[in-house]
C-alpha cells in the first residue's frame, strides 16, 4: 500500500516525542499500529544497538510480541518511528539503506536542541519520499489526488480573471464623481 499521509492524534505524537527526550542521548525506537493511515497505538521498542548514540536496532523479542499485540487489536504495523538525537528529522543514508518495511511510514523524530520534530517518508527500493504528518484529534479530510500541471494553470487564470472581474466591480460601484463646482 502506498502511504499518502500518517494521521496522529496530539497524544500519540506526544508519546513518540517525549519516548526520544526521554533516552536522549540514544536513539529511540518503536512501533505505530494503526488501520490504513491513522495512527492508533505506539508502543516503545528497546534500542539494542552497540552504538545506541549513532543507530538503532530493535531488540526482535518486543518487536514480534508488539506486532501480536497490533493484530489482537485488529491493527497492523502502519509505522516505524526513530530518534536523531543531535540530528534533524531527515533520514539518513543508513536509514534509506535499511529499510526493509515499503508499505510503512518512517517516522524520523530530530530532536535537535531537544526540540522534537517529527517528519514521515515512505522508503522504497532506496529512495525517500515524504508523507504528511497529520497530528489533529479528528478525521483529516480525504487527501485530494495531487493537481495536474494543467489545473493548476488554469485555477491561477481563474483567479487571475477573477481579481481583474472584482477590480472592474468596484470601481463601477464607486459613487458618481461630485460635479466641480463653478463660480
Ligand atoms: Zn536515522
């Protein structure tokens, strides 16, 4: 499935930002299950790295009995989520090369300044590309399908006219010019 956008509730992005300022200086990792593209529960993964200031590996006893725990609950894994503890939310070179789940979104938390920032991408045959976080406690609308080269010239033409339309309107209804009065 082809990930447009990850929806989180406040709660459940607090969850993931706060799991990252709490193991700083480490990397931080877990789990988001959810259906479809909303988020419904996160559950921390205990960082087994050697290097846990630099990457992260997720201890693979918690991450099976999560993945059970998601399916008990009707829910799927819909999310990966790390830290960059001195880093920015991008994901780096290792984390494009790793990869190894194309149908979730990678949520990668910079925590630069200890200042969480959260951002998603979809990685797939080595290559990044970015979902929209949705953090709102209510449905998003349905995502729009991206607008055509073509349409967007034409809604700028539009509004283009538009604006010449109202100029012309206001100006008509400008109030007669009072008569110059002669002597
Ligand atoms: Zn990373």
């Amino acid at each position: 499935m082809i990930m447009r956008r990850l929806w989180l509730t406040h709660e459940l992005a607090q969850l993931i930002a706060q799991h990252g300022l709490e193991d700083y200086p480490h990397e931080a990792c877990g789990l988001i299950g959810g259906v479809n593209e909303q988020a419904l529960s996160v559950s921390r993964i205990k960082n087994i790295s050697d290097k846990p200031e630099h990457a992260f590996l997720m201890d693979g006893a918690e991450f099976t009995k999560t993945m059970f725990e998601f399916s008990k609950r009707g829910e799927v894994l819909i999310g990966i989520y790390h830290t960059h503890p001195h880093g920015d939310h991008l994901p780096s070179r290792t984390d494009v090369q790793e990869a190894q789940y194309p149908d979730t979104a990678y949520v990668v938390v910079g925590l630069k300044q200890r200042q969480p920032r959260l951002s998603a991408w979809q990685i797939r045959n080595g290559l990044a590309e970015p979902i929209d976080i949705i953090i709102s406690e209510t449905e998003p609308l349905p995502a729009l399908p991206p607008m055509s080269r073509a349409q967007v010239r034409a809604n700028i033409i539009a509004l283009v006219f538009s604006f010449i339309f109202l100029i012309v309107l206001a100006l008509s209804l400008l109030p007669p010019a009072p008569p110059i009065p002669t002597r």
